[in-house]
C-alpha cells in the first residue's frame, strides 16, 4: 500500500486534498497528515476520515528537523505532497516573519528529510519516490489587463512578502531536482475556492458577512482579476502530476476563469439571495449597499491569469466544475455548516478582523 505524507493537511486545500484522496483511492492508500495546527488549522475539518485505520494525524512543524525526520525513520513514505505554508497575503505584509520561517526553512526541511531518507548510496533514488510542492500563481507577479497568461516559463516576479517565500521555496525544489536528480514536481495553482476556505479570504469572507449584514470590504477600485478553481479540480490536479507528471516539471493548474473581485461579489450576493428560502430573515440585509470600497492592499497584483496548456496536454487534466456551480456547492456547504464557521470565527479571528479592517 503507497503512503503518502501530506503537510497542512488541516488546512483548506489540504483537507480537501485528504477528503478527495479517501474518495478515490478508499483503502488503498494510506495517509499520514502531519500538521502544526497554527490559526488556519482545524481538525474539525477532517472528523470524517479520523477514524480511518489508513489515517494518521501527527502534530508536528514542518520546520522541526528531528521530527520529520523521525516520521521518514518511522514509515516508508512513498510520496510527500507539501501543503503547510503561511497562506494568506494581508497576514504577510503585517508580519512577514512567518511566512519565511514555514515557507522557505519548512520546505527545505521537508526536501532535505525526504532526501535523506529516500537516496541510495549511489546518489540515485528509491524507485517510486516523488515530492510534490504545491505553490501558487502569485509567484509570477502581476498581469496587465491585456489577455496574457502565466506560463510554466514566465519568469518570477513575487510582489508580497507571501508570494516571495513561495517562490523562494520553488527555487529550493528546482536546486534539489537539478544538484541531485531529486525527483519532485511543482505545481502553480490560481485562487481556490470551496468548503473549509478560512474567512480570512475573499470569498468566504464576503459569504459569512453578507450573511451577517456586515459591510463587504472591497480593495482598491474591485476591479483586480484573479482565476478562481474549485478546490477539488486543485486536488485532482495535484493528484494527476503525481500520477503522470515528468518528474522535475512545473505545471500550472487554473481553469480559465478570470473574474474581477467586485464581480465575485455581485455573484455572491445574487446567489445568495436565489438559494436562500423566501421566508429567512437574513435576505433583509443581503445587498450591494453592504459593498464598502476600502484603502487598497500594499503591492496589489492587478491580475492573475494561468494558461494551463501544459497540464493539458501532458497529464490530462482539465477542470470539471464550473463557477456557477461552484460557488453554490460552496455556499451550500457554508449554510450547512454554519458551527464551523462560528467556531473559526471566535477567538483570534476576531481581533484580527477588528485590526486588519479598522
Ligand atoms: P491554509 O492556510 O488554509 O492551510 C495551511 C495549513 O498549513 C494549516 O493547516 C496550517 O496549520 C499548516 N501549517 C502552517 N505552518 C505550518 C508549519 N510550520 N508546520 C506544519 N504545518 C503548518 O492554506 P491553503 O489555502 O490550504 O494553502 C495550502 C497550500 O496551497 C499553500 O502552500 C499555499 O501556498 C498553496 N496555494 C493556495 C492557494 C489558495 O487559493 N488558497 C492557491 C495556490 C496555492
Ligand atoms: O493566486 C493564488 C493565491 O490566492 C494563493 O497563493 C494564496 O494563498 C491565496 O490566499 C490567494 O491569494 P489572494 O490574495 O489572491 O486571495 P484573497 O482571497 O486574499 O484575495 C482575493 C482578491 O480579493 C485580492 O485581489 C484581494 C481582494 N480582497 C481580499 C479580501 C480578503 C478584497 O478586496 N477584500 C478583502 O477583504
């Protein structure tokens, strides 16, 4: 039976990466989801597969040398899938620190380990070892409203504190696929969508407000472009280049669907209102004068936009859900799991949201 060791399992796309791996693969994989548990990470988002004898959760930092070591010593891992970063953009230009720490010095430790368990001793690898890094768009910087894409070959251009530790991480992974043949792939992902985001990011942000009759906080003019996918065409991608990739590739993963942020919002709020029932009190305050222009985030990248060719072509794949039927599962999911977000909302969040948007 393979195992795979995934980072940030506890996290957005983690946790929908491990929902959607069980979905496919039932008992023939096993997974092994180490975690630190910092503000964005949330066991609840895993209950349903905890009890799995084929699942493992172990606490531990990315950045703790001895301990990721000691969980190769322990198990055979056949594929490493490396979620755990420092997520979110805002958070970065308040307190960078962070993102250098789990990003650059957690991806290093997590590729250092696995070559050290994985190397034979004439320099060449295990069979069937891969490492899969999964980075972001943002690298790439930003694009003119002009009908251009990210390419694999774009070269990088970080603008924010996050987007820098994630490129510094790919090029970490680049240094140990070409010093030592270390056999690994990158992936490049636009902006997800789906159930378990954390509200600390637009989309579920503008759903719980709205919601709530709180003012909806718009960067900027709105009029910023990013390429939303649904979060599990993401893990079917991931999934895909692990299964099909040429090792030492980079592939972009993003489905061809630009929306500027005040047309999110639009969205959202029209949907929420089509699928709320006619009798429920909360469609009272469900409207665009909740729509409040705020000062703009610092460095904010105009557009993002992912020319997915290249995955395409080489691995097959292509996204199956479309936005408009994305954003309702999303929205359903977040009507029927209105404790979670509750419970994510308390606490820290709190002061957060109160300092990040006085
Ligand atoms: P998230 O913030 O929701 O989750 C991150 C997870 O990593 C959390 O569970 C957190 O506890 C864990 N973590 C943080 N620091 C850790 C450490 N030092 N040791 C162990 N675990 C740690 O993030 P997400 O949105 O799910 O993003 C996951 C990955 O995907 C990140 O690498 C991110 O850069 C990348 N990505 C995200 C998007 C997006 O739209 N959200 C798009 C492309 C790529
Ligand atoms: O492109 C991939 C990236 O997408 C990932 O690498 C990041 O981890 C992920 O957080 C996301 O980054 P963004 O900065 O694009 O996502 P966010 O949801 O924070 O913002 C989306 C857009 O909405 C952006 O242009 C800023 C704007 N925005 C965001 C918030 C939170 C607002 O206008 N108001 C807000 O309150």
């Amino acid at each position: 039976m393979r195992t795979y060791l995934v980072t940030g399992g506890a996290g957005f796309i983690g946790s929908n990466y491990i929902h959607y791996m069980f979905r496919k693969y039932n008992n023939e994989i096993r997974i092994i989801n180490v975690d630190v548990l910092t503000y964005a990470g949330n066991l609840e988002n895993l209950k349903d597969v905890e009890k799995r004898d084929n699942y493992t959760f172990i606490k531990a930092d990315v950045c703790d040398k001895d301990a990721i070591a000691k969980i190769f010593e322990e198990n055979d891992i056949d594929r490493v899938v490396h979620f755990a970063a420092e997520s979110h953009v805002d958070r970065s230009i308040k307190d960078p620190e962070a993102f250098v720490r789990t990003n650059v010095l957690g991806t290093f430790v997590m590729l250092n380990c696995a070559k050290n368990a994985w190397m034979l001793e004439d320099g060449t690898f295990k069979e069937g070892k891969k490492f899969l890094h999964v980075s972001t768009d943002e690298v790439y910087g930003s694009l003119e409203d002009d009908g251009s894409y990210f390419y694999e070959t774009t070269p990088y251009d970080p603008h924010s504190p996050y987007s820098a530790s994630k490129a510094s991480s790919d090029m970490l992974v680049r240094a140990y696929i070409d010093t030592y043949k270390f056999p690994a792939n990158i992936t490049n992902c636009s902006n997800n969508y789906g159930p378990y985001q954390f509200p600390e990011k637009l989309i579920p942000l503008v759903i719980n407000n709205a919601l709530q009759g709180k003012s909806l906080p718009v960067y900027g003019d709105g009029k910023n472009v990013r390429d939303w996918l649904y979060v599990d065409d993401h893990a079917k991608g991931i999934d895909m280049v692990h299964e099909n990739g040429r090792l030492g590739e980079t592939y972009n993963i993003g489905g061809h669907n630009e929306k500027q942020n005040i047309e999110i919002i639009h969205i959202i709020l029209d949907t929420l209102l089509e699928m709320l029932p006619e009798n429920d009190p909360r469609r009272a305050h469900i409207s665009r004068d909740l729509i409040t222009y705020v000062e703009d985030r610092k460095g904010h990248d105009v557009r993002y936009a992912i020319a997915p060719d290249k995955i395409k072509a080489e691995v097959g794949w292509y996204p199956e859900t479309m936005f408009e039927e994305g954003i309702k599962k999303t929205i359903k999911w977040f009507f029927e799991n209105e404790d979670w977000m509750k419970r994510v909302t308390s606490g820290d969040y709190q002061a957060y949201y109160e300092e990040m948007y006085k």
